[in-house]
C-alpha cells in the first residue's frame, strides 16, 4: 500500500511530488497523458504565459530563463520534464483514473488495466476539465469547421472563409488576434467587448510585479476584497483588445443567441458566410468518478483550502481554491506547502 497517490502531473501534482519526496513518503503522480507537460502542449502554438520567468517557479527550482522572460508551452513543459528528473519524482503515465473509492482499508485508485491502494490521495487535475460548447453547436452545418480552444493549434487548422471566435477570456482574444491577423479573412466576434486589458508591462515593471506590491493574489476567497475580485469580470491580461477589436476585418455581432445550418443568430446580427468557429467557451469540472465527494453548486469539491469532506482526500490546483493564484503556475505553491503542512501535522498525531 502507498502512502500517498497523486492524480495529475502538472503544476499542481509536481509541487506537491516535491513535498512527499522531501517527507521520504511512498507515492506515486499518475497521469492520462502520455509526457510529462502534456496538458501544456495540447494547447495553441503560440500560448505564452502572461506570468514572466521570476513568477513561474516550482518548490525547489527556479524556472531556468532570463527575468521578465514570457515563457511559451513548450518551455513550460521541458521546465516540468527537468523538474521530475531533478527529483526522480515516480510516475505512471498513459494512466486515465475512473475511480476513487474509499473503505476501511484506505482508498482505490481505479484505471482501465488495474488498481493502486493507498492511503490518502491528492487530487491534482486542475481546473479544465469537459471542454464547454454552448448547445446551439449541434444545430450548426457540418459544412462549418468547428473546435473547441483546446483543439486549437494554429491558423491552418482552418478552412478557407470567414472564422468566428466565440468568448472573450484570454483563450479567445488571443486566438482572435491570432486569427485576424490574416486581413483577407473576416473574423467576427462573439463576446463581451468590455473587458478591461491590462498591459504587461507597466511604469517599467512587471504587471505581475504591481499584483505581488498590492497583494493581488493573496487575497483569500473568504476575505471582502476577495469575494469582490472572484465576483468581478476578470482582466485579459497582455493582449491590446481595443487595438484588436479595431482592426478592419474584425467585426463583434455580440452574444450568440442560436443557429440553424449555415446561419448563426447573434444579438446585432445574423450571418451565413461562417465557415470556421472557434469556441473559447471554457470548461466544465468532473469529478463524479470521485466516491462519496460533496460538490459545490459550481460542481467543485467543497473543501477547506485542499482539505475535503473525506478523511485522507486532498485537492489542489483548484481555481480560487484559496486566492486568485491558486491555479497558477507561481501561485499554487504556497497551497502545496500548506497542504504540506496539513499532511506533516497529521502524522504526528
């Protein structure tokens, strides 16, 4: 039996691989993917973090790049392939968790060829899990391309005519810059254009360096000021989107109301020359394959700052599981070693 298993080997599992090996526990980071840095990957080409280096480092290893350095997916990922050999953290990979189930033995961590027994598990999924497309997509011609932001990859994915990108968080307005940088293609939006964009870069320092000054990812979700910036439209963060909303070929046609072949109803408009369709609509949370787990009424495990309903069961990488940078790659460490400290405390009882 191990002492511990981690579900998830991306930011999240890593720091808290960091915290068990430090422990000399037993454990083991199970992942779906097939490589270490996958869910990095799998996204668009040209994601970059709007963090720079100095905000974006693990416990124990600095993210190995020039300061103020906006680090793109695949640094990202060889940063997380060095990190488990610096710390020969144990993996399994290529491993999809169906269940987890708990008696009085301890739990079982169930996938599709076997089953692990452990005493406590950390669930380190993060928080993309079901990619979301609103229920109109399926009244749409299959003359359209369509694809969810997580399939997206790059420009040539897309059929010749003009592109919709539907959603206005980071995803969808950089995959709109993106996209409309072609000006013989028509790009229309859809999506709240009112959006604050703040620059990277601002005074002569970082962003992220005003946000640490003022104590902007610290806030705890249970404090004032936290509820009111978890409630409140969040910024896109190193993207001009006035400048990108003014370009000509960039046309915004408001929320989208429903569909019918090739015609698309909007709130200013309806059109029919649609032949491409980006949906940065976001994702929805799965854990149903998690036995006897309370949700929230947002379908998140309710939990106390990673520790959940069920006795030797742990979270993290939640968003806002305890500030806004909590599913961050530079913010989930200080949740890490708090967890840490939950874990260390509770084996000296």
């Amino acid at each position: 039996m191990l002492d511990y298993v981690i579900i998830g080997g991306a930011q999240a599992g890593l720091s808290m691989a960091y915290h068990l090996k430090k422990m000399e526990k037993k454990f083991v980071v199970i992942d779906g993917e097939k490589e270490i840095g996958a869910s990095w990957l799998n996204r668009w080409d040209s994601l970059k973090l709007f963090t720079p280096t100095e905000y974006n480092h693990l416990p124990g290893m600095k993210f190995n790049a020039s300061k103020g350095h906006y680090p793109t997916k695949f640094e990202v990922s060889n940063y997380f392939k060095l990190y488990v050999e610096k710390f020969q953290i144990p993996l399994q990979l290529d491993t999809l968790i169906t269940s987890v189930r708990k008696n009085e033995k301890g739990f079982y961590v169930s996938y599709k060829d076997g089953e692990i027994q452990t005493k406590n598990v950390i669930v380190a999924t993060g928080p993309f899990h079901i990619p979301y497309t609103p229920p109109c997509h399926t009244k749409i011609s299959e003359t359209v391309s369509q694809m969810h932001s997580n399939y997206y990859k790059r420009v040539d994915q897309l059929q010749k005519g003009d592109a919709l990108v539907v959603g206005a968080g980071d995803s969808g307005y950089q995959i709109l810059d993106e996209i409309s940088k072609d000006k013989n293609r028509t790009v229309y939006f859809s999506g709240n254009t009112n959006v604050k964009s703040l620059p990277q870069q601002f005074l002569g320092k970082t962003l992220w360096w005003w946000f640490t000054l003022i104590g902007f990812l610290s806030y705890s979700k249970y404090s004032w000021i936290g509820k009111r910036i978890n409630s409140s439209v969040q910024p896109v963060i190193g993207t001009d989107v006035k400048e990108i909303l003014s370009r000509e070929n960039v046309i915004a046609v408001g929320r989208t109301k429903d569909a019918l072949n090739s015609e698309i109803e909007f709130e200013k408009d309806k059109i029919s020359t649609i032949k491409n369709i980006v949906w940065a609509t976001g994702y929805r949370p799965n854990f149903k394959w998690i036995e006897g787990l309370e949700l929230d009424e947002d379908g998140y495990p309710k939990n106390y700052r990673g520790v959940s309903n069920i006795n030797g069961l742990f979270f993290i990488g939640l968003p806002w599981m305890f500030t806004r940078g909590s599913a961050t790659l530079g913010g989930v460490s200080k949740d890490a070693k708090y967890l840490a400290d939950i874990i260390s405390k509770k084996n000296k009882q």
